[in-house]
C-alpha cells in the first residue's frame, strides 16, 4: 500500500472574515436605528393624540355651556353674547403642564335674526393662539325656537 502525500482540499466557506461581521453589524445598528426611530415618532404621536383629545374635550364643554346658558337666557340676551362669550373662556385649563386656551365668538347668522352661530377654538401650547399652534375648532348654530 502506497501512502499518498495529504492534499489540501479547498473549502468555500471556512468561516466568517472580519468584513462580513463588520457588515452584518452594520446591518443589524442600521434596523435598530430605524426601529427606535419609529418608536419615537409613535410616543410623539401619542401625545398628540392626547392633546386633541383634551382640546376636544374643552371645547365640547363650552358648547354644552352654551346650549344650557341659550336655555336659561331670553333670545335677545343669548345673541348679544356677552354672557355665552364669557362663559366659554372660563373653561381654560392646564393639563400635561401646557395652558390650553379657549377663543368663543358668538355671531348672528347673516339673513336671519332667529339663528347665531357660535364657534369655540381651543389652542395649546402656552395659552396664545396662532395659525402657528395646533387647534381644534368646532360651531355650532344656535336658534330661537
């Protein structure tokens, strides 16, 4: 029996090289990158979605103070709106350490003397309304029946 000498054999793949960890590394830092990126947008959501829901909330407490109030008061008080106007912005409140901030303005309906129409804007951060700051806007019109 003959005794070869051992050859080498050639393998494909005898293991990983540093470059394909370091790219595999990249890979996996860039995906958490993005998966943390997305988290913060959804916590940023979030609290926005809270604070439209307590603007909604203020404003619908206005409205219902002004339909008790339309309920209480003569028609030719109602419209001339100082009560409903001051009644409205007593409502302001803090809530998540921001000032939300009611705006009321109660106008006759154009054409008929029997129907006004109130709208209630509630703004937030920091208690000043601008078109810069977010709000909610609701109206409702209001007739002497």
């Amino acid at each position: 029996m003959k005794l070869r000498p051992r050859q080498r054999t050639c393998q494909l793949h005898p293991g990983m090289s540093i470059i394909e960890v370091m790219i595999a590394t990249v890979l996996v830092a860039f995906a958490l990158t993005g998966l943390a990126m997305l988290m913060s947008v959804n916590v940023k959501n979030s609290a926005e979605s809270d604070y439209r829901k307590v603007a909604a909330r203020i404003a619908q407490d206005g409205m219902e103070a002004t339909k008790n109030l339309k309920e209480t008061e003569d028609w030719a008080t109602f419209i001339a709106g100082t009560n409903a106007v001051d009644n409205c912005k007593s409502n302001s409140e803090i809530r998540f350490k921001m000032t939300f901030t009611q705006s009321c303005v109660l106008t006759p309906v154009t054409g008929n003397p029997n129907a006004a129409e109130m709208k209630i804007t509630v703004c937030w951060p920091n208690g000043t309304c601008d078109s810069t700051k977010p709000s909610i806007v609701i109206s409702q019109t209001f007739y002497n029946y």
